[in-house]
C-alpha cells in the first residue's frame, strides 16, 4: 500500500504539506523523503512509526530533508531502539549528517544507531533489498543531483516508480516500466521540474496502469489536466493523505 503522507511542492500550498511517501508492506513502512513533519503525517495515515524498517531521502533540498532532526527526535523520544537505515545519494547524506550534528543528535543519550547507506549515481543502482522491500535507484534531471526510484513490494512483487524532482527523462521512464503506479512531479514545466502533460506523457510511455501527480503547485485542480488526460488518461492528482494499492 502507497500513502501519500504528503503531496505538495515548497510553495505556499494551503492544504498540502511537502512530498513525503510511505510504503506499507507486512507491517513495515518504508519512508520516502521527510521535508515535514513525517511522524505526524504518518499516524495522521493510521501508520505506526515504530514500524519503520528505513528512510530513503532523494536529494538535498530542504522539501525532501528538512523535516529529519524532528523525525529523528520523535522516534528516539518514542522509544525507538532498532538502528534506522537512511539512504541516499551522498550529496543528500552529507546534508542529514550535518542537519543531525546541528541539532547534537550525535550526544543524545540512548539515541539509536542510524545507518547510512550511501546510493551509487548510476542507473537502477541497488537500495534496499531486505524481508519487505526491493528498491533500485537511478539519477533524474534536477538543480542538485537526485535520484527517482523502483520500489517493490516482496509480499506480492508488485512495484511502483516515483520519479521524485526532475525534468521529464528516460530513467523514469525506465524505472516505471512494469510498475503498477508511477508517482510522478508535477511542479510546472522548467529547468528540473515537469508539468501535468510532460509527467503523462512519461507515464504514456513507461505503459503504466496509473498516473499519480505529486509536488503540486498552488491552485492544481483537476480542471487543470485536461492536457495531460489527452496524453494519458488514467492520470490523478494525489490527494493529501491518499492510498493506493500497488
Ligand atoms: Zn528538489
Ligand atoms: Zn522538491
């Protein structure tokens, strides 16, 4: 199961905080990116944050990563032991490390072991492979290196992409095909973002079932894809607090 804990992009979108996903699977939770407050989102989303088996930051920009001393400081407060892998390219981990030593997460006492595990910039590079989850990487085209990202359910072997921050590319494409779901940007078409038509245009040809539009701008309604419905037409805006079987 997808949740979408969060679906907006960093402007000032009155109902929707930062992108942020969370994937279900057998009980445990895979955490996509954290530029909020993740733990809320999450138990807003029935999710219990015990659960987590591992945080996955994309990139260094703040929407995607500033929300992980609060998410850090909540699970140690709640009694979280288990060491937390956190993943990610090392531009991004560079940043989580320091944001973590800003805050003194290094002397708080009983704090659990984080486990940084650095992603090659290469494509479908290997993230996760553990009881739950399957996940490769590849590099998108963004202002800051980033990566999108193949995430599989071992339970049913199903998958969804999330394309992250980028500009349209093939590696989303590539990442998406076979999935079930892409979960594509939908900021607006410039330099290392996409539109609504540019993301089912992707979608279209990745041949996925389902398009889900995240990172959205103010004033995104639905009225707002007929551009994008003549490219793909199986395309939705993602709701705050959504789910979606994958
Ligand atoms: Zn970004
Ligand atoms: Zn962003």
């Amino acid at each position: 199961m997808l949740h979408l804990l969060g679906t907006g992009a960093p402007f000032l979108v009155a109902g929707r905080t930062t992108t942020m996903l969370a994937v279900e699977s057998d009980g445990a939770v895979l955490l996509v990116d954290c530029g909020g407050d993740a733990v809320e989102r999450m138990q807003a989303s029935g999710l219990n944050p015990a659960h987590l088996t591992g945080l996955i930051v994309t990139h260094a920009h703040a929407d995607h990563l500033g929300g992980l001393p609060l998410l850090v400081e909540k699970l140690w407060l709640g009694g979280r032991t288990a060491p937390l892998p956190v993943y990610g390219i090392a531009s991004a981990l560079d940043v989580a490390r320091r944001l973590l030593d800003l805050f003194g997460a290094p002397e708080w006492k009983g704090l659990f072991e984080i486990v940084w595990t650095e992603i090659p910039e290469r494509p479908r590079a290997e993230v996760v492979d553990d009881a739950h989850f399957r996940v490769v990487a590849s590099p998108v085209v963004h202002a800051l290196p980033n990566v999108g990202l193949r995430i599989e359910t071992k339970a049913d072997g199903h998958a969804l992409a999330y394309s992250s921050d980028t500009e349209p590319c093939d590696a989303v494409v590539d990442l998406a095909r076979g999935t079930r779901l892409l979960v594509h940007e939908a900021t607006g078409e410039g330099p290392g973002h996409s539109s609504a038509a540019q993301a089912a245009a992707v979608a279209q040809q990745a041949g996925v079932p389902l398009l889900v539009l995240v990172h959205l701008p103010p004033g995104l309604s639905d009225a707002d894809l007929a551009d994008a419905r003549a490219v793909f037409p199986a395309t939705v805006l993602g709701k705050e607090g959504g789910r979606l079987r994958v």
